[in-house]
C-alpha cells in the first residue's frame, strides 16, 4: 500500500509561502528604509558627509544612523536587501530538514557557508 504524501506537500506549500513573504517583506521594509534616507537626502540636500566620504563599516554607519544622516539611512536599506535572500537560505534549510532531504540540507547549508564568508571577506576588505 503507497503512502500519501498529501500532508508533505501541503507542508512544502505552506513553506513556500512563507518564503515567498519573507522576500517581499525583506524587499517591502529595504524600500521603505531607502525611501526615508532619499526623503531625507531631497529636504536637507545633504549625505550628511564631507564630499566624498562614506560610511564604509557598521559602526561609522551606526553613528549616521543615530545622528539621521541621509546616506546611512539608505546603506541600512541596502544592508536589509542583501539579508533578505539569506533569511531564505535559512528558511530553505529548514524546510529541506523537516522534509527529510538531508542531501538539499547539507548543499544549502554550504550555499549559507559560502553566503557567510564572502559577507565576512567583504568587511574585511
């Protein structure tokens, strides 16, 4: 006798729905930051920089932020874009584990790896 696979694949489904939030909601929120740095920018017509320096490590972007420098604002929006589709990875290695699929768990989670270290190469650069 076969058994159903009806309970995974509405499982998988839901899975998929939620990543596909997940996504969204990343995009929706970096939006919504960037736009809030650009309306900034526009009224003081400022980075709230010198001429061409930039925040370039989270804590020279952290004090922007805590002063509302237009420019660090928007660097935060840009941070939460690129975190948005390595949430997904996480979320895709969760999914791959309750389903079972050791062999998707172990390639995603190097993807994760491989995320992470270049994510640390570049602020060490």
């Amino acid at each position: 006798m076969k058994k159903s696979n009806e309970p995974v694949n509405q499982e998988m489904a839901d899975v998929e729905i939620i990543i596909g939030k997940i996504l969204q909601l990343g995009v929706l929120i970096s939006a919504a930051i960037m736009l809030i740095g650009l309306i900034l920018l526009i009224v003081t017509q400022s980075t709230g920089y010198p001429a061409g320096i930039y925040p370039t490590d989270f804590t020279e972007i952290g004090k922007g932020l805590l002063s509302f420098k237009s420019y660090s604002i928007m660097m935060l929006g840009i941070f939460c874009l690129i975190l948005t589709p390595i949430l997904r990875v996480v979320v895709s290695i969760y999914s791959f584990y309750k389903e079972h699929d050791l062999l998707y768990v172990v390639i995603t989670s190097i993807v994760l790896v491989i995320l992470m270290i270049s994510f640390v190469f570049g602020i060490l650069r």
